[in-house]
C-alpha cells in the first residue's frame, strides 16, 4: 500500500461504500495535522484546535480536490490559517508553550540552520507575518529578509531528501 | 521567464507550505498549467513533506476522537450532487423538471401552422365532396 494518499484514491475511498467523508479523514490525517498542530500550540490547546479543524474543513473537502495542491497540503495550510486565527483572538502572538512534538516539527529541518534564519521562520510561519512586516518591525532590509526566508525553504527542500 | 530561477525563489516551497502572498499565489497557479517543471517540483515536495509528516506524527489523545465524531455527527452530508467523482461524469445532468412549460425548436412553430393549415383544407374537401356526393346520390 502506498504511503501517501492520492486524491482520486481519497475521493472514491470517500464517497464508494458512504462512509462519512470525516472518519476517514480522522484515521488518515489526524496525527499528522494533532503533530503539524503542536508546533504553535501546547497539547491542552491542540485537541480543541484539532476538533475545530475537523469540524471546519470536513464540510469543505471539495475545495482541496479542486486544489492544485495535494490534500495534505490543503489541510495543513487551512489548519494553519484556524490556528493562527485562534491566537489572534486569544491575543497571544507569542504562540505559547510549545508541545512536545516540536523536536519532531519543521524546526527540526532547520536545526543547522543559523539563529537568523530560524527566527525568520519562527516569525514567518508560526506566528503568521508577512515579510513586510518582519522587515519593518526588526528594522531590516526586505531584501535581507526576503533572501533568509528563501535559504529556509532550500534547506526544508534538502533536508526532506 | 527562467523557470529555473523561479524555482529557486522557494515559490513551491512556500506555496505548498501557505507562506506566499496572494499574488504569488495567484501568479504560481496561472504558470502551473503551462509549466510542468513547476508541477514536478510541487509534486516531488509535497510528497516529501507528507512522508516526514507521517513519519512524525503524533496520535491524538483517545477523547479527542470521540470529541470529533461528535462534532461530525452534526453536520450535514456531502450534498449527494458533489458525489460523482470526476471523469466519470455522465453526458447529461440530471435536473428536476418544475416547469409546466416545454421548449421546442422555433422550426416546430411553422411545422404546425402549416399542419394546422393543410388539416384546415383538407377538412373542407372532405365536407365538400362528402356534400357533393350525398346531393349526387339523392339525385
């Protein structure tokens, strides 16, 4: 059996035998997206955050199999989109404690990486802001930014094999 | 456009991990199509980036389920119409008929006036010589 999931294969497992579009979506993705959760928020957090995902994007499962991207990716960035929408409104930006997957989170792509380029990332991916504002707030240059962003990606690229 | 530098711009990686602008979004998704360097690229990371995923992941704590079902249980089914997978659509879609009306082609219009019309005459021969042959046969 393959390891990663195709949206065809996803798509008739789904709709075939009418089991509900959720139960197998919970037994595929679920500790993927409870780990992907623990980067920004601590384990008492990420179970509600877990149910409310499911909950939001299960109706809208459509829309990742009209996406470009594959359905992973889909979850993953509109679990980030509710969970950076969750810390807004708690009106915490720092993300809180982290959970104990963090070692095993993206970060640990970047663990060679210098302190620059991992607090780019930090800033940039968990904590939601764009370039712009990194580049205005830390008063550095765009450009500056810009190019440590993209050395990140290169070495989340090379280190994912 | 160099495609290869695109690349080397992080533009799939940051696609695939939502951190692009709208624009670079909407800009990534026109080149797609046209591009199969870059549908490679994405493919190739996001299969990777799924791999590490399952590698690394983290199972839910048991009530977290249990908490999910319940929720799932309270929304409603995917609309039956979004069920059809694609490719294997039908030539037609099926639709319910609400109107009392029917629509035909315009040529139908004339086709039946001059029906109407012919029958019309043919009607009145038929009078008329069934008329001639009674008063015919009286005589």
């Amino acid at each position: 059996m393959e390891k990663t999931i195709t949206k065809d294969l996803l798509k008739n497992e789904l709709y075939s035998d009418g089991r509900p579009a959720g139960e197998l979506l919970y037994s595929r993705y679920s500790g993927m997206l409870y780990s992907y959760i623990l980067q920004f928020v601590s384990e008492a957090e990420a179970g509600t955050l877990l149910v409310d995902i499911f909950a939001r994007l299960t109706p809208q499962l459509n829309e990742a199999f009209d996406s470009s991207l594959s359905v992973y990716c889909w979850l993953q960035i509109e679990s980030r989109k509710i969970i950076l929408e969750h810390l807004r409104k708690r009106g915490d930006e720092a993300a809180g404690d982290r959970g104990p997957a963090v070692a095993a989170s993206y970060f640990s792509l970047l663990e060679d990486a210098l302190p620059e380029h991992q607090w780019v990332f930090r800033e940039v991916f968990l904590y939601g802001k764009s370039k712009e504002d990194l580049a205005l707030e830390s008063g550095r240059d765009l450009s500056y930014v810009t190019q440590l962003l993209r050395e990140c990606l290169g070495m989340i690229r090379k280190n994912l094999g | 456009m160099n495609i290869e530098l695109y690349l080397q711009s992080g533009i799939v990686e940051s696609y695939a991990l939502g951190l692009a602008t709208q624009r670079e979004v909407d800009e990534f998704e026109q080149l797609l199509p046209h591009y199969p360097e870059l549908k490679e690229a994405l493919r190739d990371f996001e299969y990777h980036l799924e791999l590490f995923s399952i590698d690394n992941e983290v199972p839910p704590p048991a009530e977290v389920r249990q908490r999910i079902e319940d929720r799932l249980r309270e929304l409603p089914a995917i609309p039956e119409a979004r069920r059809v997978i694609r490719g294997d659509l039908p030539d037609y879609v099926a639709a319910k008929e609400t109107s009392e009306y029917i629509r035909v082609h315009k040529i139908w219009r004339t086709l039946f006036i001059v029906v109407f019309v012919l029958a019309k005459i043919f009607l009145i021969l038929a009078i008329y010589f069934f008329i001639r042959y009674r008063h015919v046969t009286q005589k």
